[in-house]
C-alpha cells in the first residue's frame, strides 16, 4: 500500500542510516534491517552513518 502513494514511482526505496556492517552485526542481536522480499518493487539503501546516536545530539542541538 505504500507504493502506492507516490504515482510517480512504483518503487519503494527502504533507508537504513547505518553502515551494511553495522546493521549485519545487529542481526546477531536478534535485530537486523528490512528483508526488502518481504517488500513488492522495493530497495534497500544503507546510508553509512558512522553513529546515529552523535548525529541525533547535534540535531537537538542545534534544532530543539
């Protein structure tokens, strides 16, 4: 359904703001990233974001 939203798509891009490695290693944890198979016309991108947690600091420092 949510492909559907975008009529200008029929694509749905997944995006993971961490590194392929990083998420990998969640998946020892019992955690992971999307399975896009689970997802009709959909990609996943990982966005290679060394720590989300400093990211997230900054961004309420300087937005909030």
């Amino acid at each position: 359904m949510i492909g559907l939203t975008n009529r200008n798509s029929s694509e749905v891009v997944i995006f993971d703001a961490r590194s392929k490695i990083a998420a990998m290693g969640n998946r020892v944890k019992q955690g992971g990233y999307e399975n896009t198979k689970w997802y009709a016309n959909s990609s996943l991108r990982f966005c290679k974001i060394d720590n989300i947690h400093t990211v997230r600091k900054a961004y309420r420092k300087t937005y909030l």
